[in-house]
C-alpha cells in the first residue's frame, strides 16, 4: 500500500512539474511577441476596473464565436509588474469548448470564457496585454491567435 501511494504522489508531482514548466514556457513565448494575428471567430474584450484603494482588476472576456472551437487553450499576460501569476485557461487545468448551441459546463462546452487578473493601484496605465488563443478548428488543425491591446 505504501509504495502504491509513493507512485501516486510521484506521478502527480510529475504532472504538476509538466503543467507548470508548460504555463512558463508559454509565458516566456507570449512575452516575446509583438504583432496582432489577424481577425478571430470570437470577440475578444479587456477591461480594467479600480476594486480597492489598492489594487486594479482585469477582465477578459472571450466569447461570441463564430463557430465552434474545440480544445481552447488562452493565457494574458501583460507588460506591468505584478507577483501574480497571469490567468490561463487549458494550459494548467482542462482546455475548454467555445460553442454557438447548446453549454455544458460538466463537459466543458461554454458560450464564454472569462478570465481575472490583478494589478496593484500604482501600475503605469499604459498597460500593453497579450492574449494567446490556440484552438482546434473543425478539421482539427492547430489555429493560434495573438491578440495585443492596450
């Protein structure tokens, strides 16, 4: 029994190791870019509001698609310096389904996605962000957009 658990415990740290190193590596990569890919089957919509006399919160709203997308994987990043992690969707947790018709949030089929940052009160507000977006489209070819806004 106590080996059975040492090689659960192993196999999970190796699959935590994996995700994170995954999220960093996409972090880095994100980072380096610098142009816009061309138009998105989706809408894309980033807000940044004042929640406290200490801190900023940003949203980003994905959704509206044009066609269903399967396996979505999203990461923000931003150019203002933060402790925080940047929010993601599919690259450490479950990649998720944008679908026109019918949710189901059990299996991961949504109609939006939201990801939530935040940023202390004194950032700069001339803040760039990055959004990544890769997705399977219906033939199940890789599509993968970069979306720059500040």
């Amino acid at each position: 029994m106590k080996r059975l658990l040492i090689v659960l415990v192993l196999f999970l740290t190796a699959c935590r190791s994996s995700q994170e190193l995954a999220y960093h590596q996409f972090v880095s990569d994100l980072e380096e870019i610098n142009k816009s890919s061309g138009s998105m089957p989706f809408d894309v919509e980033i807000s940044v509001n004042k929640l406290t006399d200490m801190e900023f919160q940003y949203n980003v709203i994905i959704d509206q698609p044009d066609h269903d997308i399967k396996d979505m994987r999203v990461l923000v990043v931003h150019n203002a310096e933060t402790d925080s992690i940047f929010p993601s969707v599919g690259i450490v947790d479950k990649k998720v389904d944008l679908v026109t018709g019918n949710v189901d949030v059990n299996n991961n089929l949504v109609k939006g996605i939201a990801l939530v940052g935040y940023l202390p009160i004194d950032t700069d507000p001339d803040i760039t962000f990055k959004v990544m977006v890769e997705y399977n489209d219906e033939q199940n070819k890789k599509i993968l957009f970069i979306i720059s806004m500040r």
